[in-house]
C-alpha cells in the first residue's frame, strides 16, 4: 500500500524495503511501549493544556505555540473526540515507520548498496535514544520522522516538477508547525536546489532565486522569534545557559539591545559581548557534539560514547569520499548539520541533546559512506 501510493502520486520508482527492518523496527517501538507507555507528563502535560486551551478559546496563550501546534492539534482531537492519547502514538509510530522506510531508499540512493542501506536503517532503527520519544506526546517523535521524510523525499529526487514543489514547500510547512528549528531546513533545500536542479537557467535567474527565498526565510525567522512566550533568546546570555534552564551565571555583565527577539537583536548582543559569546559558544559546542551528560548514568554515556563518537570519524572519512565523487547531497547535509550547531550557540542546548538527535540519520549517511569501495560495490 504505501509503495503503491509513493510510486502513484510522486512516481517514486525502484522503492524496495526488507521486510527484516519491519520486524526490527516493530520490536523496538514494542519495547518503548513496554518500558515507557503512554508518556503524559513533563512536556507532554505541557501541550495537553494548551490542547484544551485551545479548545476552550480558539486561540493559544502566546503566538509561540503555533510552532508547536502539529502536537497540539493531534492531542485536541482526541480530547473533542474523547479518544485515547493512544492514538496520537499511533500516528506517531505510523509517520515513524514511513520515515524508516523512505530512509531505506534515501541510503539506498546514497550508498547505492542494499546491504549498506540495510545496515544504515537498522542503526537508525535500534536506536533507542533516537527512537525514544516515539510513545511520547512530545513534539520530537513527529518532528524527527518529518525531517527524515522530508529529507528523503527531497534527496532522492532525480528531476524536481511542479508537484513536488508543492509537497516540499507542505512538508517544511508541517515541520516549522511542528518546531521552529523546522525552519532551519529552509536554507540548505535552497542551496540544494539551486546547484542540484537549476544549472540550465541563466545566472541572473537563479541569484534572485536565492535571494528572494533566503530573504523570505530571515523574514520568517524574525517574525517566529517575536512569537513571545518561552522564546526568549536574550535568557541563555544573561542567565548564561550552556543547557537550555541551567543557569550558570557569573559577574560578567550583558550589554543588552532594545530587542532581543529579533535577528538585529542577536546580532547586536554578539558585537556588544563578543567576549561573553565567544566563550558561550565553545562550551555550547562541546555540550552539542560531546553529547555526554553528568545526569546520566555511566552505561547510558558509554551508550551514547560507542553509537556516535564512532560515528564522528566515520563521517569524516565517508565526507571525504562523497566530497571526491562530487555529490551535491552533501550541500544539503553538511547545510543542516551546520545550522543545528549554529543555531545551538546562538541560543542554548538541549538537556537531553534532542537538538543532536535530530541530525542522527544524517550522521549515520556520511559515517557509513565510509564503507563505500569497491569491494562493497560487487555485491549488491
């Protein structure tokens, strides 16, 4: 069925995926349900308020959680229908389970190898700090399987068409209403495109391209950081948050601009406390790629040590091999892996490096592109 409608609305060819990853994927969600349940509580009690806030009102407290809203409406829904919060799991484990499956293709694409693409979804399958949040009402289960479906479809296209422009342009959409950072992937689709798909237009073409829709992101960008509510983006700086609500703060003083949820505002406080930021920024940056954290048991940062530290040096190594073989998908991973970090220093990171995981897929393209030779390439 799902081959059938990727293959009759987008003309998807060549789609294959192993029933054995269905089996694996189907034990791991099997044991989250186990271990987790239906996990209501923390963020979760969070949007079932606004949920019925919204339900109540017709409107959210604060314009914020519009951006916020795919969780919300999922979870308002079965409150106006009287169902069981089992079935917003339900569509998560769905939406999860298409990604996994575009994935699959994705590597196939990437590797061009079944094995390597076998191996490549199975990591990202098993993986239970990337799987974790699958029986949450939290937005990071829709928001990690959005990205990887938007990715993959993207990715994978070989002639971009009017059509799917349109179901690009509704999948950033959904993931900016489902988190802000959905925005971010705006940037690397842009470059994307314009080295992928536009080198027969005229070059005055394709720079205004880039600069009408990279002016239409910072306007965007700008408008959703004056949302209010939890966005404030002077807080980490003057509270000195390397972890997002951890506040670390010392006598260094913060010259403060007039506003500060504002891209002008941003930019203001980095000139006025280069020094401050500076040091921010290192220790924003060992938190997002050291990942380890001293609340979490030893197993759980030998866990995450072994899974994506490994994985730092083999991206390095497939980087290399896919920056020789010229493959402009690269434009578009290194582009979102670049912004996350980015984006992490010039706010804060995220107590369980959830910023991080929603690169995982990524990581694990370039780090099994490290497999890529010839041996590999005789047994497909």
């Amino acid at each position: 069925m799902i081959r059938f409608i990727f293959y009759k609305y987008f003309r998807i060819r060549k789609l294959y995926f192993p029933y054995s990853l269905l089996i694996v994927w189907a034990l791991v969600q099997m044991f989250l349900l186990h271990t987790n349940g239906i996990f209501t509580q923390m963020e979760a009690a969070k949007y079932i308020y606004h949920a019925k806030y919204f339900l109540n009102h017709g409107s959210f407290v604060t314009n914020n959680y519009w951006l916020y809203s795919t969780i919300i409406f999922l979870i308002a829904l079965c409150i106006k229908l009287k169902l069981s919060f089992a079935f917003v799991v339900a569509i998560q484990f769905i939406v999860n389970l298409i990604a996994l499956f575009m994935f699959y293709n994705l590597s196939f694409h990437f590797l061009r190898n079944r094995k390597l693409a076998w191996i490549t979804s199975f990591l990202l399958a098993c993986n239970i700090f990337y799987q974790w949040y699958n029986t949450f009402l939290y937005t990071e289960s829709l928001f990690f399987s959005l990205t990887v479906i938007y990715s993959s479809y993207l990715l994978t296209l070989k002639r971009l068409r009017v059509r799917d422009m349109i179901f690009i342009g509704f999948l950033l959409a959904l993931l900016s209403f489902t988190r802000p950072t959905g925005i971010l992937f705006l940037v690397p689709t842009i470059f994307y495109i314009y080295y992928r798909f536009m080198n027969p237009l005229k070059a005055y073409v394709k720079t205004a391209f880039v600069i009408a829709w990279l002016g239409i992101f910072l306007f965007v960008l700008n408008r959703m950081m004056q949302t209010g509510g939890s966005l404030k983006f002077m807080v980490p700086f003057i509270k000195e948050n390397v972890i997002c609500g951890l506040d670390t703060v010392t006598s260094v003083p913060v010259n403060l601009p007039e506003n500060g949820n504002s891209l002008w505002g941003l930019i203001q406080y980095i000139f006025m406390n280069s020094s401050q930021f500076l040091h921010l920024a290192v220790l924003k940056t060992m938190s997002f790629w050291g990942i380890l954290r001293p609340y979490y048991s030893l197993p759980h940062n030998i866990g995450l040590a072994i899974m994506f530290y490994s994985f730092y040096v083999l991206g390095i190594v497939g980087l290399v091999i896919k920056w020789k073989e010229k493959d402009k998908r690269l434009i578009f991973l290194l582009g979102i892996i670049l912004l996350y970090w980015v984006t992490t220093m010039l706010t804060c990171d995220d107590w369980h490096s959830r910023f991080f995981l929603t690169l995982t897929p990524f990581i694990f393209l370039l780090g099994m592109s490290s497999f890529i030779n010839n041996s590999w390439k005789k047994v497909k």
